[in-house]
C-alpha cells in the first residue's frame, strides 16, 4: 500500500499553486507516495485541481470565510466547518497521511484539527509577508511553520519558523529564455517594448481597465504590444480595443504556462501575490507592483513593500488609491522604465 502526503489549501490560486508546485518537489524525491488534498468547493479550486495529474485524491469542503460583517450567518458557518471536520477526519482516518502540508486559508482549520486529534504531523507554509488569520491561529499548534519573508518570524512568534524557498513551479526552471524566439513565436515585433499584465488567477478588473487608459497614449501605443492576462473578465472587448488601436497583443483569461511567457517582457505589470512576485524575481524581469485593495487584508501591500526594499533595482510598488487620482503616475513610470523618456 502506497504512502500518503496530503496537502490543504483553498478558496485562492495563490494558495493552491504553490500547494500543487510543493507536492510536485516531494513527488520528485519521494514517487511512490499518494497525494490526497483538500479545498474548497468552489469552482476555481475545482478548477486548478481538475487539471492536476499529480494528485491522487481531491476532496473539497463546503468552507466559507468567516462572515465577519454578517453576524447572522456565523450559525451557518458552524455548521459548514463541522461538516467539513468530519469529512477530514474521515478522509485522515481512512489513508493515514505521514504529513499534512497547509498552504493556508479557511478550510486548512478543520483539516488541521482532525489532523491533530490523529496525531499526524503537520507543518504550515505561510507564503506572504503577514500570516493569514488560519496560519496565526494555527501556528502553536503545528511542529514547523515554513515562511518565505524573513519579515513574518515577527508574526509568529511562539511558532518554529524555517525560512523556505517559494515552491515554484518545477517547469519555470526549464523555460528557454531565448527573447528573440520566444517574440516570433508570438508574432511580436522584436523592436518594441513587451509588457506582461498579470493580475493573479482571478485577474484584475482595476489592472484591466486601467491599461486601456494608458495604453493609447501616443507616447505608448506606437513602441508597445501587450500580452495581458484578463482573468475573469472576458478578453474578446480587449482583443478588439487593441485591434482597433493597432497594438499587437496576446490576450488570454487563463493560461497553463504562463512561465513561458516571462522571457518575452520588457517589464511585468501585476498585483503583489507572492506567487506572481517571486515568478518575476526569478526571470530578473523588471515589475511595477500594484497591489490589491482589500478590507481585510493588507498582505499584497506588504508583500510588494518588502520586494520593493530587497530589490529596488527589480520591484516597483504604486498603491492602486494613487493611480485612481491620477493615471498618469502609471504611465510615466511605465515610460520611464521602459527608457521612453529621455
């Protein structure tokens, strides 16, 4: 009977990637293991984990987050997070796993717990600067927290932190990085400026929309082709728009292999998941980091903060409040690091 290593994480690309590439390493070292991993049940999850041939055994829980601003739903929420520890213990019980991996979010809390009544190991992965509220919770209950910020031991204090590399995905280190090729394979003019828009799994109506401001400016236009990740927005209005202002582009919602396309940008345009930032660190590619507003959480912004300080060669970060007053602050950056203003 094969070995088994699970892994938890949910309702986010930017927890289940990373989960996925983390799996992929171990498999790597150790084939003969089964993975099982849990997450959410909505559809994005459903998604990723769709298209995952690694992973042996997918179980998603009926999770919402915590419904701070609607205390009368917490009721409901109860109800769904003892269901789904119930699920997790069944699930524990039934393959045995020798380690529990938690990329973080909701869904990671009743696994973890049904994991610690089995006593089987578990460890955290903490991927941004500040934890979120389940690996905080978490964190003193657990024998390792791996972190990836230097920043967050600060956070976590009375937990076991080992600083750990990003778990990337293992194709990125094999991507050619011949520009020129790549470029003509796009049907891209190799005389201009490439920029890559990126806005995460679930994309960025305020990174979407904002280009088509600054992108026919005359400055821009003529010296610029765009290769823009829309994520839920629908990309045909923006393959016209910039058929229409006659700028070359490659325009997607989702793609597989986005790592393939790093090698062919001048400069990447993004939010600040850990995910994007560390993706861009690797390919050396110069970035203007906008992070996510959010009422939550703060943790893009602090995220692109610490890129911005470690490499300011690298990482450019404009909070997306200054941009909404005045657009052009993203235009002449844009042109000033892409050397179109003398």
């Amino acid at each position: 009977m094969k070995k088994t290593i699970c892994c938890v994480a949910g309702k986010s690309g930017g927890h289940i990637i990373p989960g996925l590439n983390y799996m992929q390493q171990i498999l790597k070292n150790s084939p003969d293991h089964d993975i099982l991993f849990f997450t959410t049940s909505s559809p994005l999850d459903k998604n990723l984990l769709e298209n995952s041939k690694i992973v042996t055994h997918h179980v998603p829980l009926h999770l919402d987050n915590i419904p701070y601003k609607k205390l009368y739903k917490v009721p409901l929420f109860m109800l769904q997070l003892g269901f789904s520890f119930i699920k997790s213990f069944f699930w524990l019980l039934k393959k045995r796993p020798s380690l529990i991996i938690s990329m973080g979010g909701y869904v990671s809390i009743p696994v973890c717990i049904a994991a610690r009544l089995l006593r089987i190991r578990i460890e955290l992965f903490e991927l941004n600067v500040v934890p979120g509220k389940a690996t905080s919770f978490l964190a003193s209950h657990v024998s390792t927290v791996r972190i990836c910020f230097p920043e967050t031991k600060k956070y976590l204090k009375r937990a076991r932190c080992i600083i750990s590399a990003y778990p990337l995905k293992d194709a990125l280190y094999h991507v050619p990085k011949d520009k020129n090729t790549l470029l003509k394979s796009l049907s891209f003019d190799s005389h201009k400026k490439t920029i890559l828009v990126l806005g995460g799994s679930q994309g960025s109506h305020f990174l979407n929309t904002t280009l088509k401001q600054i992108a026919s400016s005359p400055d821009l236009k003529n010296t610029i082709q765009i290769i823009h990740q829309t994520g839920f927005d629908d990309p045909e209005p923006f393959k016209k728009w910039y058929t229409q202002h006659e700028i070359q582009h490659q325009v997607f919602q989702f793609h597989h292999n986005l790592e393939t396309l790093y090698p062919a940008a001048d400069i990447v345009m993004c939010r600040a998941g850990a995910g994007t930032l560390f993706e861009t660190l690797y390919f050396k590619t110069k970035c203007i980091c906008i992070p996510l507003k959010a009422t939550t959480t703060n943790h893009q912004l602090d995220n692109a903060l610490s890129f911005s300080k470690q490499y300011p060669d690298q990482f450019i970060t404009l909070e997306q409040k200054e941009i909404e007053n005045n657009n052009l602050i993203l235009e002449n950056k844009l042109k000033e690091v892409l050397g179109l203003i003398l």
